[in-house]
C-alpha cells in the first residue's frame, strides 16, 4: 500500500506537467484553428450558392460520420503512402483542428440562422452591406449565443486529445502510459490520469460558467 500512495505521488506533478504542457496547449491551438475553419464552413453553409452550400455539407457529414481516431490515423499513418510525412504534434494539430471544425460549424451555423433577420435588414437600412452587417451586427449577437455549446466542444476536445498519445505525442496520457509500463500499475496510473483529467475540465466548466453568467448580465443591459 505504501508503495501504491508513493508511485500516486511520485506520479501526480508529472502527470500534471504533462496536461498543462502537452494537453491543454494541444487543445488550445486545435480549438483556436478549428474556430477559424468552422467559421469559413458555417458561412458556407448558409451561402445561398449550391455548389458552396453542398461542399460545406459534405465536409461536416463526412466529419461528424468519421471516428476522431480515424482521421487522426489518416493524417498521420495514411498521409505518408502519398508522401506527405507530417510529424506527430503538427498531425494532431490538424486531426483536431479538422475534426472541431465540423462539429463547430454546425454549431456557429445555427447561432447566426437565430439572430432574427430583422437585424439584417436594420443593417441594410443604415447603408451596411451584406458583410458590414454580418461582422458588426449579426457575428457579435450569434458569438453570444454559441458560447455554451462551443465550450463545450472544447471540453470534449481536452478529452480528445488523449487519443495523440497512440501516435507518440507527449501530452497527458501518453506519460500515464509510460508510467504505468514502466511500474505495472496499470489501474492506478489510470485512474490518477482520469482524475486528473476531470480536475480539468472541472476548472473549465467553471470557467464556462462564469463566462456565460458575464454575458448573460451584458446581454441584459
């Protein structure tokens, strides 16, 4: 038992390190591109062009219908046969990054078609085009709105990121894995990098919490 508390310990700062230098900058560069990526689909979406409209569409159905660990192989393992070599950090990058933009698009997508239209047409009234109205008048309403959801996108993708570790990226898991080969204790290694996993995403929520109260008090004025 002594030994168990001593590996927890010995183990604990390590594992954290790992999520703070590997996990959490992972997730944060993925989310951050994916915002961009997802903003350019769901303009697509909402383009009132067939052609643009249908490869928006097909890029979130083959997104959303497609496991994560499989686009993450594609690009990593799959990539190579067309010689395109991508190194481990850069391939999760953009496995996460792809896969964020799918399922966010949908979700920036529904928060511009909820701002009432009537706002576009007050836009219009005081001389703004189409895209002066959609940065100044309809995006700032609709940001509002998809907050909560796309924070919890990002929470999901925290989680995700565990997957890097199944092609040699250095983040939280990885090192539980290290770990747990290197002393055999597999439960435990495990269950200390799950607890550390909820620890953060539990200050993240928090943190989505306090965010959406301060934009429900802005919205109120």
């Amino acid at each position: 038992m002594n030994d168990t508390w001593k590996l927890v310990l010995d183990s604990f700062w390590p594992l954290v390190l790992a999520g703070l230098r590997g996990t959490i900058p992972l997730a944060l560069a993925s989310f951050a591109i994916g915002l961009v990526l997802a903003l350019g689909i769901a303009l697509m979406r909402i383009s009132t062009n067939p052609v643009v409209s249908g490869i928006a569409r097909l890029y979130v159905s083959v997104i959303r219908g497609t496991p994560l660990l499989v686009q993450l192989f594609v690009i990593f393992y799959g990539l190579p046969q067309l010689d395109i070599r991508i190194d481990p950090w850069p391939a999760a990058i953009i496995a996460f990054s792809v896969n964020v933009g799918g399922y966010a698009a949908e979700v920036i997508r529904a928060a511009i078609l909820s701002v009432p239209k009537g706002q576009w047409e007050a836009g219009f009234i005081v001389g703004l085009s189409r895209t002066k109205t959609l940065q100044r008048i309809i995006l700032p309403q609709a940001a509002r709105v998809s907050v909560p959801p796309l924070s919890n996108t990002f929470i999901s993708l925290v989680k995700d990121t565990s997957l890097a570790s199944l092609i040699l990226v250095t983040e939280l898991f990885r090192v539980a894995q290290n770990i747990a080969a290197f002393s055999y204790e597999f439960m435990i290694v495990y269950l200390e990098a799950a607890f550390i996993y909820w620890i953060f995403c539990l200050v993240l929520s928090t943190g989505q919490s306090a965010l959406e109260k301060r934009l429900d008090r802005h919205g109120a004025h």
